[in-house]
C-alpha cells in the first residue's frame, strides 16, 4: 500500500516496494535468508515480549512531507509499545512511524548502494537501530546515529537503543557450507 497526497491508499502488488515514488522489488527470500530471517525473529519475539512488537514483511510509510511516497516491508521490525501508541487505529495497517529497530537479511542481488539508501531513509526518520543482515559473510552491519558497525560471528549483538538484547551471531547464520 502507498499513501497518496490526498489520503487514498493504493495497493501495491507483493513483492514491491516504493522508494521516493520508485516502485523496486523485493525478491522472495531464498533458503538460507529465510532460515536467517526466522531465527531472528524468534529471538527478538522472546526478547520483546512485554515490551512491543516484533513484525514480518509489515509495510511502513517513510514519506517525508511533501515528498513523493516511501514505504518499505523490513523483513523484520520491532516497535515498543510507546512507539505504537503513537499511530492512529488507520495507521496500525500502514503506520507513519520509525520502528526502533529494522532487520534487512540480505540476498545476494541486493545492490550496495539500495542498501545505503533504504537505512539512510530509515535512520532518518528515526529508526534507532538498522541490522543490515549478511548470511553470505556471516555478518550484522549495525547502522545507528553514531554510523555503521560491522560484526563478524562469533560476534555477539547489543546495543543500548535495546536493553537486554543480545543476538548471538553464531546461533543465527547456518554454518558454512
């Protein structure tokens, strides 16, 4: 969905999202990015628990006023519930917020600089913290206000945007193969 000027949503198809008006693609995840995708969200859905949402592929509106539309599908997002409280029962469907946190698994035909520009337009509309999730590296590239940090397992991740959060990289990737 994309918010027009005047309010009137529009449907976009699946696997499709808007970046400043442009429509891009998002490719179905293949095995390994939807193992990655998958143990991350089970372990960010015990760390949240009683504290917010965790969410899967949720569209969010990132338009900046007067811009043309942004609206990206995270793989994975997590918003606390004071963050929610802030979106209307309308926007709960399409909400106009920055989740806290924003997890993209990368697939291997993500382009580096798509990349860059979705967690630039996610950090400033004030996401805390984007995980730019590499199962080819084994890698998190931590992207937050202070810049990017990147972690190689046997990394462990935490951040203090999210106290009591620790993702054990290893638990994470599939080995090698």
């Amino acid at each position: 969905m994309a918010t027009e000027p005047l309010g009137v949503r529009v449907f976009d198809p699946p696997g499709f999202e808007l970046v400043r008006g442009v429509r891009r693609e998002k490719v179905s995840p293949a095995r390994r990015h939807a193992r990655v995708q998958a143990k991350l969200a089970a372990m960010l859905l015990a760390w949240a628990d009683g504290r917010g949402e965790v969410t899967v592929e949720w569209d969010i509106d990132l338009t900046e006023p007067g811009a043309k539309p942004t609206h990206f599908r995270p793989d994975i997002a997590y918003a606390s519930h004071e963050c929610l409280a802030a979106c209307t029962t309308l926007h709960l469907t399409l909400p106009r917020i920055a989740p806290e946190l924003i997890v993209e698994v990368r697939s291997p035909s993500d382009r580096e600089s798509e990349i860059a520009e979705k967690i630039a337009i996610y950090l400033a509309q004030g996401t805390e913290v984007v995980i730019d999730a590499d199962p080819e590296t084994r890698t998190f590239h931590v992207a937050d206000a202070h810049g990017l940090t990147s972690l190689p397992a046997p990394a462990t991740f935490v951040h203090p945007a999210l106290p009591g959060l620790r993702v054990d990289l290893d638990a994470v990737f599939p080995p090698l193969a």
